[in-house]
C-alpha cells in the first residue's frame, strides 16, 4: 500500500511538473511568435508586393489599381507588381488573395463585384466576405452608366428604353455575377426591359466589343472610359447617383427618369485573413497618406470619381452593408 501510495504520489508530481513544462512551452511558444510577427511587421515589405486586379488591362478596376501601386509603392518603399487575374467578375482574383500567404505580400484590388455582390449570388464561393480578408482601405467610387456606340441610333435614354421594351436588344457587361451587370439587372427590371447581358472579361474587350458594333450597349463605371467617351467612340446616356455628373451635364441620372437605381463601384485594398495588425496599419498609413497627394487625387477623381478612405472597421461596416443592400434585390445566381 505505502509502495502504492508513493508510486501515486510519485505519478502526480510527475503529471504536475509535466504540466507546468507544456504551459512554459506554451508560452515560450507565443512570446516566440509574437516576437517573430513584431520583426516580420518591422521588416515589412519583404520584396515585390502583388496587387492582385480580377480585370484585364486596360478596363476601370485595372487603371485605379495602377495608379494606387505606383504612388504606394513610393510609400512602402517597395515595388508594386499590378498582377491580372480575369474571370468570373473578379471573384478569381479575390478567390487568389484569400487563399495566399497573409504576410502583406499580396493584396486585392476589392469592389463592389467581388465583395459585395459575389457573396449574394454565388453563394457556393470559396472565399467569404469579409472573414476571408482583412479590408483595408477604401479608395475610390464611381457611378455607373449606360453607354451606347457613338454611333448609335439611340441618341437618348428614352429612345434606348423604348427599343428595349419593343425588341431584345444586347448589353456588354464585365462579368455576369458583377456589380455592374447585376445593377444593369435592377435597372432592367424596374423598367420591364428586354435586354440580353453578353459578359466579358473586363471593361477593355466590353468597350472594344461595344465601338466595333458587336452589342448595342454598355453597363459598367464610366468615369474610367472618359478616354472614349470624350473622343466620340461612345455616348453616354444614363448613369447611377444622386445627381448628375458636372463633367456631363446633359446626361440624367436614372433616378431623375424615375428608377430607383442607385448602386456605385467602389474600390478598396485588402489582404488575406490572419495578416499581422502592424502590417496591415502600415499598408492603411500609406493608402491615407497617397490619398492625400494631389496629382494621385487628380487622377482618382478625374471625371466624377469620388474619393473615399474609409479603413478598418468602418470599411468592414461599409462592406457588410453593401452586402445587405445587394441582397435586398437580388437573388442566388441571377443572370
């Protein structure tokens, strides 16, 4: 009994100082990583960032983006590499981002699309939004509009709206599933439209498919496309907003002719769930101080673009209300 009682006794100051080992392991282990996160944020940017756009070049999404890389890349002190992944409204990028390495080397170009339409009608997406990412920063938003060739024999949005109601007429969106070609679905709605979406790949083959007479018009953000609409190549008839645009003011609104269409394109930077707080504050730091620089804010808002810098949690609110009002409206996979 006593060799018994003693073996016990043995056992239990065997388990107790096991005990006391793990939890000092434990917590090596996490000052460990926490000194090991703190230098990683220090020596933050380690190489080429990637700024991940889910458009091809030459669209509205690809152009922002590349005028945020350049003027960040002079913050960070590290290069920006623009990187396009096309496809499925920009959710491919996105889908990239939330699966990659979150250590601040890559980061996304998010918008409305793949942030807060993706999640409404594509349900069965890899990624969530936003517990998959870490919204960072707004940058910029900008309305919508509908373009027709310049050409065109609709001159107006009434002429454009009484053919549509007559005939099946076509529309070049970015994607089905996007901001755009969903809001051009409320649009359709509202007025009891006929018009077929004929998606593409980006704003770039949309506008070429639109100026070579392939489709009868466009849906998407205007304010990058000011290149085309200023040199007669497209005309634009009607656009999203509270009021027009003093870059046009002979265009209406869609809520003037009494649609109650009211969705913008945004667009922000975020990176991968579980990027480190230091290195995320220093990413937002950058984006508020370029925000601030006049030739950066010059190209931003050229055209009626608006700049918006909402960061942290009230980017994150900013998102999930998005989402809410998206969802209000739309159903899983509407096309």
């Amino acid at each position: 009994m006593r060799e018994s009682t003693g073996g016990a006794r043995r056992s239990a100051f065997a388990d107790g100082n096991l005990t006391r080992f793990a939890r000092a392991c434990a917590l090596g282990i996490g000052l460990l990583l926490a000194t090991l996160q703190t230098a990683r944020a220090d020596g933050y940017p380690d190489g080429p960032i990637k700024l991940m756009v889910g458009f091809p070049p030459g669209g509205g999404g690809d152009t922002y983006a590349r005028i945020v890389a350049t003027a960040l890349a002079k913050q960070l002190n590290a290069p920006i590499v623009v990187e396009n992944r096309p496809g499925a409204g920009g959710d491919i990028a996105a889908d990239v981002v939330a699966h990659a390495k979150p250590d601040g080397q890559t980061l996304l170009l998010a918008m409305s699309g793949n942030f807060s339409v993706a999640p409404v009608v594509h349900p069965e997406l890899r990624y969530k939004v936003p517990g998959s990412f870490v919204p960072i920063s707004m940058v910029v938003e900008t309305p919508f509009g509908l373009m027709v060739n310049a050409k065109s024999k609709y001159q107006s949005i009434q002429q454009f709206i009484e053919a549509a109601k007559g005939g099946k007429l076509t529309y070049a969106s970015t994607g089905t599933g996007g901001a755009a070609q969903s809001t051009m679905e409320i649009f359709k709605s509202k007025a009891h439209l006929s018009v077929l979406n004929i998606p593409y790949s980006g704003s770039g083959p949309a506008t070429t498919a639109l100026l070579g007479g392939q489709v009868d018009s466009f849906f998407a953000p205007y304010t990058p496309l000011a290149g085309q609409l200023n040199s007669d190549g497209m005309r634009l008839l009607a656009t999203t907003g509270a009021k027009r645009n003093p870059a046009y003011p002979d265009v209406p609104t869609f809520k003037e002719l009494g649609y109650d269409v009211n969705p913008t394109q945004w667009y922000g930077v975020a990176a991968p769930a579980g990027t480190p707080p230091d290195v995320i504050a220093k990413i937002n730091q950058g984006i508020q101080a370029i925000l601030k620089e006049p030739d950066v804010v010059k190209q931003l808002t050229m055209n009626g673009a608006v700049l918006n810098n909402l960061s942290g949690d009230a980017f994150t609110k900013f998102v999930e209300s998005d989402i809410a009002d998206y969802r209000s409206v739309l159903k899983p996979s509407n096309n």
